[in-house]
C-alpha cells in the first residue's frame, strides 16, 4: 500500500483527478484543491478515478462531499469512476453510493461528462 | 446482479416545476413508460432548494413506474433533497428497489472461520498508521472473514488510528495498544492510548455523513463513519491517563 498522490489530467473537455491508492487525511485537502481548482479552470464536470484506491477515510469521503455541491451548483457534477468494489462497498453502507454519482468505466464517465456538459 | 441502470431513459424534474406544470412531467413520463422500458432514471439535480411540489412530482412519477412495474433510480439528489425525503420517511421507500436487490447487506452472515485474537502494539505516529493497516487487514482476512467485511473494518481500524495520531502531541508520542477478540457473534476490538483525552460516544448521535456534509468541509465525518460500520462504542478513561475505546461489529446483525 503506498500514500494517496492525487494527480490530476485533461482529456479533450474533462478533467480527471487521480487519488491514488489511499484517500484519508494525508491527502484529503489535497483532493479537495484539485476538484475546486479543476472547478475555477470551468470544468463543470470533475472524473474521480478510483482504480487504485485501495482505502479511504472519512477524510477522503469529506473531500468528495464537501465539494460536490458547489460543482453541481455551478451546473456540473463529479463522477466516481472504476470504482473498486470494496469502496463501493463502503459507499454503499454510508448510504453514500445513490447521492455520488458513480459510473462504471472510464469511457462511460467521460461519455457521461459530453452529454452532460 | 444489480440492475444496469446506465443505459435507461432520463426524465429530469425542473427546479421551476409547479402544481400546474407536474402534468407536463407526468405526460413525459407516461410517454418515456410506454417504450417499454424497464428503468427509469430521474434527474433530481436541479431540485438544490426542495419545496413538496417537487416532493409530489417525485412521488407521481414514483406511482407511474410502481403501477408499470418499471424501476425508477432517483439521482443527483442534493443533500437538502435527501434530507427531506429522509425527514418525511421517504428515501427508502422511493430508493426501496435498489436496497431489496440480492447484494442486500441485511441477509449476510459475516462470521470468521477462525477465532484467533491479535494484539499489536505500534507508535502513535502517522508513519506507523499504514503497516498497523495492512497487519490488521491480513488478520482480517486470516479469519476467513470476506473481503468487503473486512474492508469496513480496516476503515474503521485507520479512522481510529489517524484520530489518536491526530490528537497525540509529537513531543511524546505514545504506544497505541490495540487488540481484536472475535467470537461467533461479533467483534470486539480496543484501542488503548495515553494521548489527550477524545470520548466520542459524547458527540450527539448522528450517523448520517450527507447530513453532516457542508461545502467546504473536509473533516467531522469520522464518527458518523465509525457508527455506521460497527454496531456499539464505549469509552473509558484511566486514573493513569489512559483512553480505552472499545468497538463492537455484530456478524449478523445489519449495520
């Protein structure tokens, strides 16, 4: 297991933001930055790849929380993609999985994101 | 296998929708239910300020879909959205066909397959918090217990070691003693630390993160999360300064 490094890459008109294998406190305002910084460089939609994250704290879900309404104020949304299922799992018992919007591959969300857009 | 919703007709719910204008919504409802489909997805991101209008226009096209058998995913609710469903008793029953498909946590039995206890002992410090973690995880998983059980364990385990760590002073940095005793009906599982004193069984009850959410804000979810994933928390504080957090999960009771 080795420390959540977000990153961050534009693809033609989406952004994706990468948490890496672990979101908690460590990382966690970082993620937060990254998804308000995508937002002031008007991406209204925001892709979350999870495919490496391997845990997430309660740090790491306030990151997601504390942002989306304000991207889907300004219109957009963020989208968690390639969702492990354990953090699925996770989302699921905190209720969270129907209030985030959760696509299966990458190219759905970014597909997602065009006709949203 | 859960119902693949992604391909399904959308029908949004307008953030203007009016007594007088729920007809309109309810012709283009009856009119997407006689393709024939399955799913319906309902667009609810527009709703960010709730009046029962919108609740009434959503319950309509709830009955529409129940009398056609058709199954309706509400989605991009805001937090204001589902906590007036939640306050009027409603999110389950209008979310109810997602939570009855098979993956419903409520008919599991967790139980481990071994009953061996562990015991570790590691510093109160962040760079401890990962391998503590992953021991942790490989004895959950040396019980035989499945991996999504597991998983909400873990969470639970770095919620509570990030936290001591947190409100431990760097100066004096102290051990956190940690054991886990599974039996056949649950596991009890104790952290014991001497850093500043935390009860969080204190903390008005809540347990509802979207609740809790707040633009901006990144921390206060982690007691909501540790009363969603295990089923009781006591604390206790020593003469000497010592903190004991004790944390039940029951194997067959629903979280």
């Amino acid at each position: 297991m080795t420390d959540g490094v977000v990153s961050t890459e534009v693809l033609d008109d989406a952004i994706i933001i990468r948490p890496g294998a672990v979101l908690d406190n460590t990382n966690a305002h970082e993620m937060a930055n990254a998804i308000t910084t995508a937002q002031a460089g008007d991406f209204r939609n925001i892709i979350v790849d999870m495919a490496e994250l391997t845990l997430i704290s309660s740090a790491g879900v306030g990151s997601i929380l504390g942002t989306v309404e304000s991207v889907r104020e300004g219109g957009g949304d963020i989208v968690l993609c390639q969702v492990p299922p354990n953090i699925k799992h996770v989302l699921d018992v905190l209720d969270l999985s129907e209030y985030l919007t959760i696509m299966g591959s990458m190219s759905d969300a970014v597909s997602s994101c065009r006709v949203a857009g | 296998m859960p119902v693949d919703m992604s391909r399904a007709p959308v029908v949004t719910v307008p953030a203007n929708t009016t007594k007088d204008s729920i007809s309109a919504l309810t012709s283009e409802v009856e009119s997407v239910l006689r393709s024939s489909t399955r799913q319906l997805r309902l667009d609810c991101s527009e709703l960010q300020r709730t009046t029962s209008t919108h609740i009434r226009a959503i319950i309509i096209v709830w009955q529409h879909c129940c009398a056609n058998n058709v199954t309706l995913s509400l989605e991009s609710m805001s937090a204001n959205l589902v906590r007036v469903l939640r306050v009027l008793d409603l999110h389950e029953l209008l979310t109810r066909d997602k939570l009855a498909k098979p993956t419903d946590r409520t008919l599991q039995d967790d139980s481990p397959s071994t009953l061996d206890p562990i015991t570790m002992t590691f510093k109160a410090a962040s760079e401890a918090i990962l391998p503590a973690n992953q021991k942790f995880t490989q004895y959950l998983l040396d019980l035989g217990l499945k991996e999504s059980t597991a998983t909400e364990l873990q969470v639970v385990f770095h919620e509570i070691v990030s936290n001591i760590v947190d409100h431990s002073e760097a100066a004096s940095r102290s051990d956190i003693v940690f054991t886990a005793e599974p039996s056949r009906a649950s596991l009890k599982m104790t952290f014991t630390d001497s850093g500043q004193p935390f009860d969080m069984t204190q903390i008005p009850d809540c347990d509802d993160l979207i609740a809790l959410s707040r633009p901006g804000a990144i921390r206060g979810y982690g007691i909501a999360m540790i009363r969603r994933l295990t089923h009781a928390q006591d604390y206790h504080r020593d003469h000497d300064g010592n903190n004991t957090l004790t944390l039940h999960r029951n194997w067959k009771t629903k979280l």
